[in-house]
C-alpha cells in the first residue's frame, strides 16, 4: 500500500489530552518535540501532512505554522468529510491515507483509511478498530512513532542521520 497522505488528530495524540488553564483564562498545550521529527520524514518522502482537530486553538495553529503543516483544518466535527474532500481535491483515494487518532470523533475515519492507528492510551473501543496500536501513549512522540514505524518501514534507519 502506498501512503500519499498522513492525517492526524491532535488532543489526545500530539498532546497527553491535558487542556491547561491558567488563572487569567490562557489555555496551555504541552507538545512533544519527536513529533516534529515525524514530520520531517514526511517532508523527506514528499508525502503532504494534514491536521485534523475538533478544537481552534491559536496554538495548533502556530504549531502547524512552526512545522510548516501542509494541511490544517479545526473545529472539524466530521473528520472523515473534511478528510475525503481533501483526497478529492488531491485526486487520491482514502485508501491511500494513513491516520492517527484517539477518540470517539476519529472513529469515522479511522475505519476508512488505508492504515489506522492510534496511540497506547487510547480508550479499548478505538485500539479495536484501528490497524495498529502504537507502544506510545499521547503526547510522548507517537506522531513520530507512528511515521517511523508504519510509513518509513522499509527504509533505511540511517537515514535519520541525513535529516
């Protein structure tokens, strides 16, 4: 199976699932920084990275930008939709489409792509359905576990060190 696009969720995946407030109302995001890294690989093999997220935060916004993000779409409330709109307008098929998700809101797609996963945190109803259940928890890196494992699977682990 060849993968021309990756998609991803981010509360619960990129981040621990955490929303941080602070005393004047500021909301706080941890993110872990191998997830950046996953991207990279993507970039590296030509293959386009979208956001997919039922938040709007100005963070993931300036965290999609700070990564150069090809795609990022929040407030999303039908994923697969907005995922299969996309892949029209890319002239590929959700066949081809690998996505990491964690919740309730994923479930849609992570049935129709090609390659589902989510992270080991993830309730036992999502770990059910999805492809491939990844070792780490959200918001420990399993963005990049995920490409690592799953989209680079057959190249050579030396070439992390040419990034």
């Amino acid at each position: 199976m060849e993968i021309k696009l990756v998609l991803t969720d981010i509360d619960g995946v990129w981040t621990d699932g955490g929303m941080y407030y602070d005393q004047t109302g500021n909301e706080w995001k941890k993110f872990h920084t191998y997830d950046s890294a996953g991207v990279m690989w993507c970039k590296k093999l030509n293959i386009p990275v979208g956001i997919i997220t039922g938040e709007t935060t100005e963070i993931v916004e300036r965290r999609a930008k700070k990564l150069q993000i090809d795609y990022l779409f929040q407030g999303v409330n039908d994923k697969k939709e907005v995922a299969s709109k996309l892949c029209q307008t890319l002239g590929i098929s959700l066949s081809e489409v690998a996505y990491i998700g964690d919740d309730i809101n994923d479930i849609s797609l992570l049935e129709k792509v090609g390659f589902s996963a989510c992270p080991s945190s993830a309730p036992t109803y999502i770990q059910k359905i999805v492809d491939k259940v990844m070792d780490k928890k959200g918001g420990e890196g399993v963005f990049r576990e995920f490409v690592e494992k799953i989209i680079l699977k057959d190249v050579n682990p030396e070439m992390a060190f040419e990034l």
